[in-house]
C-alpha cells in the first residue's frame, strides 16, 4: 500500500481528504496530545480488524475510541456519574474512561469485552479530523507492537509506512505518554494506566479511586484488567536497564565496556557514554523525550541503555511505568 503524507499547520481544510480515508473503511495515522494515534471507523469491523494487522496487535488487546463531545461518548457507550464527571473536568484532554458499551461499537474495538474504553482528545488536529468524519475513531498507538509509542511524525513513518492510508503531520506531541485510564465500572473507580491526569488529581472528583496493583510481569497469576499490560511494551532493539539510584550508573557503565553504551538523563549529570541525551529537569520534560531518546539510541547503534529516572508521585510515576516495562523490569536501587 503507498501510504499518503499530508502535513497540517493552521488549514483544517487539508484534513477533508483524511476524514474521507476514516470514513470509507481506511487507516489514518493522526496526531493527539499525547501519542499519535492509528485511526479507523470505531462502528466499522472490517476497518478495526485492519488497525490489528498494521500494527501486528494481538486481538485480545481492546482499542479505545476517541470522540469529539460527551454526547458522542453517550452514543458508543453508558456515560454513568463518574464517567460524566472525569469527562467534564478533564476533557478534552488526555484521560480515557471505561464504560458499558453499546451495540453500535464494532466488536473488535472491545475485543469482545462488555466495556468500552472512550477519549476526547484535545489536539486541535485530532478533534478537527473526528468532527470532519463523522464518526468514533477507534485508535491505538501508532507503533508497531511492542516499540515505544510514537510522539512525531517521523516515528509514525519509521513504523507504519506502506501499512496505512495516510500519516498527518502534527509536530511533537505535547505530552509524550499515553493517557490516563480509568475503569469506572467496578465497585470503585480503578486507574488501569497513569498519564498526564494523575491519581491526585482524580482523588479530588472520585474520592474512592484506586490505582490497580501490577504485580511482577513474571508472575504466573498476573491478570491484569486492561489486556494491553500484559504485553511486551515500549521497548527498543537495545536492552534497557532503570536506575533509582543514579550513583549505580557509572560502576555499570565500567562493567558494559565492550558494549555501545547509551544514558538518559537529567540535565546536570555527567557520564562517560557512547552517547548521551538529556531529558531536562522535571518528570514533565521527561514524558515528553522518553520515547524519543528510546528510538533516537536504536539509530544510533546503542546496544545498553541507562536510565535515570524522575521524581517520585505524579507525573514521575507515570513516566516510571513505561520505564519499567521498556526495562523489561530490569530496576536498579
Ligand atoms: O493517549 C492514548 O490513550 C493513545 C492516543 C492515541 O489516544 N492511545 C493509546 O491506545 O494509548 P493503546 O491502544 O496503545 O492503549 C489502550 C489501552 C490498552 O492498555 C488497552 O488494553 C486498554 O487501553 N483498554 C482499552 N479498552 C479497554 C477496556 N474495555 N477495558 C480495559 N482496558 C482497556
Ligand atoms: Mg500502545
């Protein structure tokens, strides 16, 4: 498949082709705030089944689909009061809140659960693209399985070009990490997946939400609520090792001579590496390069790579989420 470029700055109008794509059953790679996003037909099964097979997803791992407005959410699924209340605090923006789905949504977009996970993204690109179509757009990561999700254009091309219709050009994703889930069908709220939109935050509105306890990746009880966390995920072609204590990096970088060495770190440390990219100074500034210096040390040649992490609570204990599973939960303390 030739896949078509369109670059979108401030002229709306260049979105009509890439909302014609979504509409008749096609793949539309778009930008969000978070991650940029693989797109297609939410009420269309065939279009969904293909979102699988361009990323190589497996089939029980369900989508979620991004409209425009709650009443579009109250069409694909059951917006009870806490979903209506993360909705009208925190969207648009980068949440995503899981409710009982209607018929309409094509079954694959659940993968066949009875819930369905719904966002109202605040990218300008994003919401003129979903108005424009006129439908819910089922989307995941625009990354192939398993890579760290893609936060500009040039990641989306690196992984998906020839697999979808169209990628859109939107710059950098302000964010860098996905959004915070939140099932709101249980006894009591539940974040599945820290963002952006932390538990602090939503404390304040659901006083009894909790945040599910992920237990280690090698137990063979780990049953996670959200399918897509038991997954490999976020890693590059090189291994990752996670350090909180950062006094343990140059011992380890002694020991890893022989390799092609890579750090990611703040930007007052100091190491002898092969190659070095820093974040900044704050768990923010982190979420929005961690992604990017994965990718960036794979084109380097990197074989290791060492990384410092934030501080903790908040934002930091979301960037160390997608920390730990690109490490494979390889943690040093
Ligand atoms: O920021 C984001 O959320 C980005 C942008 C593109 O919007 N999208 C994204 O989608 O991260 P994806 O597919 O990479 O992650 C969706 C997560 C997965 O972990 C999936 O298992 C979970 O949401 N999920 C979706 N529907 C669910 C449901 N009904 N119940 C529990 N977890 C669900
Ligand atoms: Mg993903």
């Amino acid at each position: 498949m030739i896949t078509k470029f369109v670059k979108i700055t401030d002229n709306y109008n260049d979105l009509t082709e890439a909302a014609a794509i979504l509409k008749n059953g096609g793949l539309v790679a778009f930008p969000t705030e978070t991650v940029y996003g693989i797109g297609a037909d939410g009420l269309n099964e065939k279009a969904v089944q293909n979102i699988f097979k361009a990323k190589g997803r497996p089939g029980d791992n369900p989508l979620i689909l991004h409209v425009a407005n709650i009443e579009a959410a109250g069409k694909a699924g059951e917006i009870n009061k806490r979903a209506e209340m993360i909705f009208k605090v925190f969207s648009p923006g980068p949440v995503t809140v899981i409710v009982k789905k209607k018929n309409i949504v094509a079954p694959s977009v659940t993968a066949g659960l009875e819930t369905v996970a719904i966002r109202i993204p605040s990218n300008r690109i994003a919401r003129e693209l979903i108005l424009k179509s006129g439908v819910p757009v089922a989307a995941p990561s625009a990354n192939l399985s398993g890579k760290p999700s893609p936060t500009s254009f040039e990641h989306v091309k690196d992984d998906l070009n020839g697999r979808v219709d169209m990628i859109i050009d939107g710059g950098a994703a302000e964010v860098g990490i996905e959004s915070t889930v939140v099932d709101t069908t249980g006894t009591v709220p539940m974040i599945l997946r820290p963002g952006k939109i932390t538990y602090e935050q939503l404390k304040k509105i659901l006083p009894d939400i909790i945040i599910e306890k992920h237990k280690s990746e090698n137990e063979t009880d780990y049953k996670p609520k959200s399918p897509g966390m038991k997954y490999k995920h976020y890693a590059p072609d090189a291994k990752v090792i996670v350090f909180e204590n950062n006094k343990l990096i140059p011992k380890e970088l002694e020991k890893l001579k022989d390799k092609k060495t890579a750090v990611f770190c703040s930007e007052n440390s100091e190491y002898k590496a092969d190659f070095i990219l820093k974040w900044g100074t704050t768990a923010e500034d982190m979420a929005r390069k961690m992604f990017w210096a994965l990718r960036e040390f794979d084109k380097m040649g990197a074989q290791v790579i060492l990384c410092e992490t934030p501080e903790k609570g908040g934002m930091g204990d979301s960037v160390r989420n997608r920390l730990y599973k690109s490490a494979g939960f390889d943690i040093r303390k």
